[in-house]
C-alpha cells in the first residue's frame, strides 16, 4: 500500500512560526501582548514605582531628622563651595579670555601654569601649607576611636573644603593616605598615634568647625558613649603645615 504523506512536526509552543523571525516574532508580542505578558508588565511596573518611592523616602527622612541649625550649617556648607567655584570658574574665564586677546599671552600663560603647578603641589603634598583653618585636637584615653571614625572625620573635613589635612603634625594626607589600627592602635600611613592627637584642615575656618559640630559628626561621636572622649575644636586664621610626601620616583613616564 502506498504511504501516506508524513505530515510535519508542529513547531513548539512558543517558538516562532517557520519562516518568521525572531525581530517579527518579538514586534508582534509587543503589538499584541498575551494575558500573562500584560499581568507579569503590571507587576514590574508596580515593583519598580514602590522601590523608587522607598529610596526617596529613606533620601526624605535623612534630612527630616536635622535639626534646624543642621539643616543651616548643610546648606552654609554648599553656599561656600557654589561661591568657590564661581569664584575659579570667573577666574578661569578671564584667563580664557586673556590668552584669546593676545596681549602679553606669553606671559598669562606662564602665570597660569605656575598658579596650576602650585594647586597641585598641594594637593600631591610635596610642600607645605600656609592658611586659615581649624585644629581639631582629640583625646581618647580608652583608644575607642576605631578607623571607620577617623575615615569618616576625613571625609568631613575633604567635603567641608578642606584643602590641605595633617594628622598629628607628622602626617601629610594625600590621595594615597591611608588609616589602619591593631591592637585598638591607631595609625595613618603606618605612623602610629597616642592617645591624644591633633588633625590640623586648612580651608574657611567657620565652615570646618560647623563641619565638625554637627549632629553624628566628628564632635558628638567623639564625646559620646562610643568614645567617651574628648574633642577640642580651635579656629586660627593662620596656621601652617610643615610636613610634606615624598614624590615617588617615576619609572617609566617622561615628559612628552
């Protein structure tokens, strides 16, 4: 007997018909969605909207929580930097437009590198440092102050625009700089410190003492029940930072 024609597998479920692509399988999904593909959209869509709401109120109830004169010094805070840089951007501009002109651009230009090469010579810590500023002297007989306290302190002062840190008047602090502790022994690139030492910030002497006095901020975690010691904050509008980094030798970049 002759065989009946075998009739064709049918194509899986979900797999696109023969001779469709992918591209025109997907852009028919999307044009005509499923029941289950609108229901599992639906569910995403609400997940996402309730976890953006979560983040902004945790954002909301950081700040709820200040206290007015908080809430003052923060925006004190960010007033001074937005006037500092406005202040380099005008001076910059001026440069800009110095060198355009022509006149005596040979020697704006000159000023400018020295001015650059200064900044950062601070910043690598190759030279000492003269300013107003704040000295902020701790004592913690229990040696409580752990690396966490002291990273955060740092980071206080570096976001209060502090432009030139040394701890202890040994310790120069530079993008390398780093804090560690054994033995409830506190150091900071491997100088070790007592019981009693002094972080001296050069920057506006107003703005980095209302950057140590906050709420949960340096003073109040120093002389709380975490600590139990002592935090003396001096303002001076001359101070001067002797100690300097050692500029590693380079080993493979030159000069272009």
């Amino acid at each position: 007997m002759p065989e009946s024609p075998r009739r064709p597998d049918p194509a899986p479920a979900g797999d696109p018909p023969r001779g469709e692509s992918a591209w025109a399988h997907l852009r028919r999904d999307l044009l005509r969605p499923t029941r289950a593909q609108l229901t599992v959209g639906a569910v995403l869509l609400v997940c996402g909207f309730g976890l953006s709401m979560q983040l902004s109120g945790a954002n909301d109830r950081r700040y709820s929580t200040l206290r007015q004169d908080e809430l003052v010094a923060m925006l004190d805070d960010v007033t001074a930097e937005s006037r500092r840089l406005e202040g380099e951007i005008a001076t910059l501009e001026a440069t800009r437009d110095t060198l355009r002109s022509g006149a005596d651009a040979d020697a704006v230009a000159r000023e400018a590198a020295h001015r650059r090469l200064d900044s950062l010579e601070l910043l690598a810590g190759t030279v000492p440092a003269a300013g107003p500023g704040i000295t902020v002297t701790i004592t913690d007989p229990q040696r409580k102050v752990t690396t966490e306290i002291m990273l955060n302190a740092i980071e206080e002062l570096r976001d209060a625009g502090a432009e030139v840190i040394e701890v202890d008047g040994r310790v120069r602090l530079v993008a390398g700089s780093w804090v560690g502790g054994t033995g409830g022994v506190l150091s900071v690139d491997g100088v070790k410190l007592g019981t009693t030492f002094r972080i001296t910030a050069l920057g506006d002497p107003q703005t980095l003492g209302e950057a140590t006095r906050f709420r949960g901020g340096l003073v109040a975690t120093i002389e709380g029940e975490r600590v139990g010691g002592t935090a003396r904050v001096e303002q001076s509008a001359s101070l001067r930072i002797d100690s300097v980094v050692e500029p590693l030798p380079l080993r493979y970049a030159r000069p272009a």
